[in-house]
C-alpha cells in the first residue's frame, strides 16, 4: 500500500481546505502535508487515518494498491515483525473502513504501544491468536472473537499462536 499524495492534493482542494485546515485537524505539520502530497514522504498507518478522517474519505480513497500477482495484500516489513494487509472496504464509503490483517506467529504490532484519534474501531479475529493489549489490560482473542477498542487508549497487538493470524480491523468515526 503506497500513499497517492495527488489524490490527496485533490480530495484536500475538491472539499476547499488548505494544508494548514488539515495540518489542525491532524496534528501534522503543513510541511510534512505538502511532503506527502508531493510524493516526497511516506506517512505512517496513524497519519494516514488522521489524514483520511480529516477530508472525511476512508483511507482506501488515499491509497493505491502496488498491484503484485502472487498476493492481493501488501506486506510491511519492520523491526516489530511483518504484517500484511488489504482493505476491503468499498470506496464509496464514509464514515467506515475495514481492512483484512494478517501477523506472523510471534510477531508484534511494534515494540511501543500506539494511539490514534477520531475513530472506533473493532477487531474480529478470523484465524489463529491475537493477543490485544490495550490501556495495560491484556485480551487474548482466537478465531470468532471480538473486541470493541478506543484507539485513543495506548495498543498494541502480538500473535502468540503457532501460526498467522488473521483479522478485520474495523474502524468508524465517531
């Protein structure tokens, strides 16, 4: 999953903001918006949500799939682990998004626990663990089950099973 910054460029103009309306919506800076939009810079997951609930457009209206044969999902390597993930959602929505995740047995989210705000979201675990932890209390998820989380409350997730996970990560606005 790569950003397109021109489509963002477009959307940010399409609706009549500036840089500097988006930049106090999402706590970035206007310099590191005009990076991204240029194409120069490369947002993390959590800019990414603040950018997309800024222009009230699901994160897939930002985003373009970096089409690959062997695999519809894009996998993301870092120092935490790897973890792949398609969005699912139709483009046409809103206020939603749901976006398929995969994490390898014994990988983690990231070493530290993150937020992010504006959203609800829910997990529905599909295969293998999850293990959520979020505010300090630890869930432990299998196959069928769910969890309703405010991302404004510090998260993380890890799979301690023996093989992939696989959930849906449903986000909405609040």
């Amino acid at each position: 999953m790569h950003v397109d910054g021109d489509r963002i460029r477009k959307l940010r103009k399409a609706a009549g903001r500036t840089l500097a309306s988006i930049a106090a919506d999402t706590s970035l800076s206007v310099s590191f918006l005009s990076l991204v939009e240029r194409g120069i810079s490369e947002p993390s997951f959590d800019s990414l949500m603040r950018i997309a609930g800024s222009l009230n457009v699901p994160m897939q209206a930002i985003v373009r799939e970096v089409p690959d044969a062997s695999s519809p999902a894009e996998q993301l390597s870092g120092g935490s682990g790897v973890y792949r993930d398609r969005y699912v959602t139709p483009e046409t929505t809103r206020t939603i998004q749901v976006l398929e995740a995969m994490l390898e047995p014994g990988r983690r989210s990231r070493v530290h626990s993150y937020t992010h705000p504006e959203d609800e979201e829910c997990i529905f675990v599909l295969e293998g663990e999850l293990e959520f932890t979020l505010d300090g209390t630890v869930h432990r998820l299998g196959a069928g089950d769910s969890l309703v989380i405010d991302p404004r409350l510090p998260h993380s997730y890890a799979n301690t099973g023996a093989r992939p996970a696989r959930w849906l990560w449903i986000s909405a606005k609040r």
